[in-house]
C-alpha cells in the first residue's frame, strides 16, 4: 500500500452524529476533530 493510503489516525466515538434523516452530520464530525476529540 502507497504511504499516503495507510490509515495514520483512528478516533472512536460513542455515538455518531446525524440529521433527522439518518445521514451522517461530517459537518459536526470535522468541528469535533478541529476540538481534539480523544482516542480511547
């Protein structure tokens, strides 16, 4: 695998965020990331 397709980061959450809808709010997930989620 090229380097830059090897996964580098992985962050667990307890619960995804989504819209009414069912669609997944990436949105809320990058805001989340900028914060410093923490991995467990």
């Amino acid at each position: 695998v090229v380097f830059y397709k090897k996964i580098q980061k992985v962050f667990f959450l307890d619960a995804i965020p989504k819209a009414p809808s069912g669609k997944i709010l990436r949105r809320e997930l990058r805001a989340r990331l900028a914060q410093g989620v923490q991995s467990k």
